[in-house]
C-alpha cells in the first residue's frame, strides 16, 4: 500500500483506513498488524514532512508503546490501551459517518458564508484602586506580601520555662500512691490541670511498670501492685 498522509485527516483517519483495507472487524482489531503497519507508513515522512504530521508522529510513538506491553506475557496496560483505542475509533467511525451524512443533505443548497469580523480588542482598564490596595498587589507579585519577622523571646517562654517531670519521679510517685492505698484507678494518676510534661511521664512510667511486672490493669481500670518482679 503506497499513500500519503496528507490525504487523510489524522492518525485516526489513517488508523481507520489501515482496519477498512485490512478487512478488520473495529470491536476485535489484530492491533499488532495494525501498529506494524501504521509505524512503517510514518517512517516515510520526509524532514520536510516532520512539523507537518506532528499529531501521526504522536500517535506512532504511543502504538510503539503499546506494542511493547503486547510483547509481555500477560498485561493489563496492554488490553487497557487496546480498549481505549478501540473506543477511539469506534467514536471517530461514527463522527465520520454522520458527517458523511450531513454533506449528503447539504448537496444542491446554496451557502453564503461571510468573512469573520475582525474583534477590536479594548486594553484600558478603567477600574480605579486605592493607593495601598495597588502596592500591597505589587507587593504580592513580587513575593513580599508575608513579612518575616524576627522571633521574640516571648514566644519561646512558655516552652522554656515549662517544668519538666521526669519518668523516674513519676514512677516513684505511682508506686507511693498504690502502696498507700490514695491511687486504685488509673485514671486518678492523671490529674485535669496538669501540665503535658506530667501527662507524658505519667503515662511513660505506667508502661514501664506494666512492662517489668510491677503492676497489673484489669478490665476495670483498676490496679494491682505485684510485690516481686516477674521475669520479662
């Protein structure tokens, strides 16, 4: 088959030849004859040619593609991107049969079609701003609408000068109020109003208590001081 490309309108045009010529059915295209034949066509473009076909050029490079996932055992990107160009073509086939049609019912009527008329295009801005409204707008496009500022020693305040509880103390402290009888639950380790460095470590120590076999938590809630360690 000799022909060129500029007689066909697109890659699909093209494409839907190569089926008709070829006497294949559109829902169940042998899709590697068709790619084989459709890449040898492009590779007859001439340097001139090149610019030209961009869109054949487009379409051969995503048929070598798919033909490299048929060579694979078994794909699922290559029967996907055979359903997709199948839809293509099936939608293209019927774009150009109804556009068939319509030329046929347009034969024998006469058409006036006039020239585009030329838009005159209007660049004034006639919108007025205030003053500030306008810099902090160049400001923006020009990245300096945030503002860094410099951290105050107040900001860090209340991170430096938070106490800090340790596990250690808190462990002691939860063993002291099991022992004495003023702590049975777990809950009551935690107070409302204490601070997070407590919540932390209270919650710490627990863990490591339960961890070493020192305490116990039933369903409950309730805790158990065990008075010898168990073996981890």
């Amino acid at each position: 088959m000799t022909f060129k490309l500029d007689q066909f309108e697109g890659p699909l045009d093209l494409l839907l030849y190569l089926v008709s010529k070829n006497k294949m059915n559109l829902y169940d295209i042998e899709i590697v004859s068709l790619i084989d034949q459709y890449v040898s066509v492009v590779h007859e473009l001439s340097p001139e040619q090149m610019e030209s076909a961009s869109e054949f050029i487009e379409m051969a490079a995503r048929l070598v593609q798919m033909k490299s996932y048929f060579l694979l055992p078994k794909s699922e990107e290559a029967e996907r991107m055979k359903e997709e160009l199948t839809g293509l073509l099936v939608e293209y086939s019927m774009c150009k049969e109804v556009a068939g049609k319509l030329k046929q019912m347009s034969e024998g009527i006469y058409h006036v079609v006039r020239l585009p008329a030329e838009i005159q295009f209007d660049t004034e801005y006639r919108l007025h701003h205030d003053v500030y409204l306008l810099e902090n707008a160049y400001n923006a496009l020009q990245g300096r609408s945030v503002k860094k500022r410099t951290p105050q020693q107040e900001q860090f305040e209340p991170l430096t000068t938070a106490p800090f509880v340790s596990v250690g103390s808190r462990i002691i402290a939860v063993l002291r109020g099991l022992v004495t009888g003023r702590v049975k639950r777990l809950r009551q380790l935690f107070q409302a109003n204490g601070s997070r460095s407590q919540t932390v470590a209270t919650f710490l120590a627990v863990l490591e208590l339960v961890r070493a076999g020192r305490i116990e938590i039933a369903e409950d809630e309730t805790l158990k001081v065990k008075r010898k360690r168990e073996e981890r």
